[in-house]
C-alpha cells in the first residue's frame, strides 16, 4: 500500500526524524496540444503587435464607401474617449476633410476643456462645441434639481434636442447635405450595440450615421492610439471611460478630490447631484444586507469613503491603464497617457 502511495504521490524527500512526508502530488503534465495552441496564440497575439493596424476589412471598406460617396467630408461625433480617438486617426486615411463637435455635459468643466485644446492642436483642426441634448432634457424633467427650482427652470423652455438635431443643423448650415457623421461606437460597448451594429455593418442609412471602428477589438483600438502618440482624456484618472451625457457616479466619485472646482460647476448647474453618491452608497449598503440607520448623520463623503481612490484595473475597460496613469501618477512606458 505504502509503495503504490510513493508511486502515485513520488518520492519524499526528507530525512530521517524530520517528521511526517509533506510531498503534494504532482500536477498532471499539460496536453501538449494545449501548449503548442497557447505557443501559436502568443505567437500571433505578438506578431500583431508588432505590425502597424490598418483597420479590418470591413471597416476599411465602410469608409472607403463613404468617402466616395460624400467627396470626401464628414462629420464626427468626438466624445474624446478611446473609441473616437481612434476613429478620427482613422478617418484621417479616407476623409480630406473631418469636421468634429463635442457634446458637454456641464460647459466649462476645465478638464474637459484642457483635453478638447489638446485635441484640437494634437489633430490640427478646431473642435465645434455644443451642450448635450441628454442633460437640458435632464434640467427640464426636474433630474438633480431642487423642488423650489421648477417654476423657474420651466420659464427657461428649454429645448429638447438629440445629436442627430446638431448633425441635421451642421448639415444646413455648413450646406454639406451629402455629409455622414461618424460616431466612436464598437461592438464591445453593450450587447443592443454589438446587435445593432453588426446587423447594420457599422452603418445607419436612414441616419446617415457610420462607426469606423465598429469591429475592432479593443486592444486594436488602444494599439491605433498609442502608434500615434496620442493621449488619453484625463477623465480616464476617474473612471475607465469618457464622461457623457448627465455625469454619472463613476466619475462623481473621486471628481471632488481631484477637480473641486469642476465638481462644483456641475453641482451649479446639477444642485442635487450628490444624491447620486448616496444612492450609490445605500445600495451597496442594502445589496451586502447592512441595514442603515434612519437620520444617519454622515456626510455623502464619509458614507462612501472612496472619494480619493483611484480607479480598479480589474475592470476590464481599464485594462490598457497603467495604475499609475489611474493614480494621477507617471505612466510607465508601454500603456496609453492620460493628457
């Protein structure tokens, strides 16, 4: 019994009198199948790394057709995140002329405002600025505003309005009637966009609207970013996106700790905006079966104690981060920069 136990288990390597055989078993040898397929994925992963991407071929052919179509010009929805940056370096190959515009949620944010210079001197072309429909919209429907606020924001008559209204209007005014605009949206965003766009081929005929980076994987996106030397948004140090449309609580999180002043532009505008902290904060309380006290005395700050921590890169969109770029810190070499 004790033979077939050392055969199984293998020798122990002890001394006499050192005390009981603390051998583990062996692990079992990998199929060398498994190894030559994860040699050849290694393989190809780095060759691919190591060539210059010059997009798929689809979307190589969706541009190509668009830009014979409209002579060349087009419109680009540019919410300076990953997904448009790299559709604008892109769109450079096909299009002579690229008109882009931003959508802001609050206007004056210094931080959005620093990276759309940035841009702007980065790609040599202005950037027309526009507010977000999503957020007038938000005001006019009461959302973060003070009860006592309504009579007054109803007086405003605020308009309702989409980013389809802003290409028809550019369309007019700039008479470009021919122009498509391009959008920064891939497959990897949600499971609706990786339906939609894959059923349309990155292209919406009735909107005239197309996405040039529709099928790319997301580390083609980040490698097209960093071959051009490129920078990321500073938004980027909060969350692992872009802030769009009414700011939402990834980015509200750590916006007080590191711009203050910023924060409280969007609280000017947004009044009740912090409410969004705690409702945040009671959930997670709820979801782990921690029960609040009624009346609870805490600040939002102290109820979430993470307002000065930095981003997680478990998550799966923060994978191209360095920690130290979502720290605020110098990136290494290698990752993608925050500007």
């Amino acid at each position: 019994m004790s033979d077939a136990l050392t055969q199984r288990t293998g020798p122990c390597d002890r001394q006499q009198g050192d005390g009981p055989c603390t051998s583990k078993p062996k692990r079992a040898a990998r199929d060398p199948r498994a190894v030559k397929a994860d040699a050849e994925a290694r393989a190809e992963a780095a060759a691919e790394a190591a060539e210059p991407f010059d997009g798929t071929h689809e979307s190589r052919s969706l541009c190509e057709a668009i830009a014979e179509a409209t002579g060349g010009v087009c419109f680009l929805g540019f919410s300076r995140g990953k997904d448009s940056i790299a559709a604008w370096l892109y769109l450079r190959r096909f299009f002579s002329r690229i008109i882009p515009f931003h959508c802001a949620s609050v206007p004056g944010l210094a931080f959005v405002d620093e990276s759309l210079r940035y841009y702007e001197q980065a790609f040599a072309s202005p950037i027309l600025r526009f507010m977000d429909g999503a957020v007038t919209g938000a005001i006019d429907n009461l959302v973060w505003q003070s009860p006592e606020s309504e009579e007054e924001i109803n007086a405003l008559e605020l308009w309702h309005f989409d980013k389809h209204d802003i290409i028809e209007t550019l369309r007019e005014t700039m008479d470009l009637p021919r122009a498509w605009c391009a959008f920064g949206i891939n497959l990897s965003d949600s499971i609706d966009r990786r339906i939609y766009v894959s059923q349309n081929k990155g292209r919406n005929p009735e909107r005239m609207t197309f996405y040039p980076c529709w099928d790319w994987s997301k580390s083609q996106i980040v490698q097209t970013i960093r071959e051009a030397g490129i920078k990321l948004p500073s938004d980027y140090r909060m969350a692992a996106r872009s802030m769009a449309a009414v700011p939402k609580y990834r980015h509200l999180l750590r916006m007080e700790a590191m711009y203050p002043e910023d924060f409280q532009r969007v609280e000017n505008m947004l009044p009740m905006i912090r409410a969004e902290l705690a409702r945040q904060w009671f959930r997670e309380r709820k979801a782990a079966g921690i029960p609040t006290a009624k009346g609870d005395p805490r600040t939002v700050g102290e109820c979430t104690g993470e307002t000065n921590q930095s981003p997680s890169t478990a998550d799966p969109l923060c994978e191209h981060l360095d920690p130290g770029v979502s720290q605020g810190q110098t990136p290494t070499e290698g990752h993608l920069q925050c500007s």
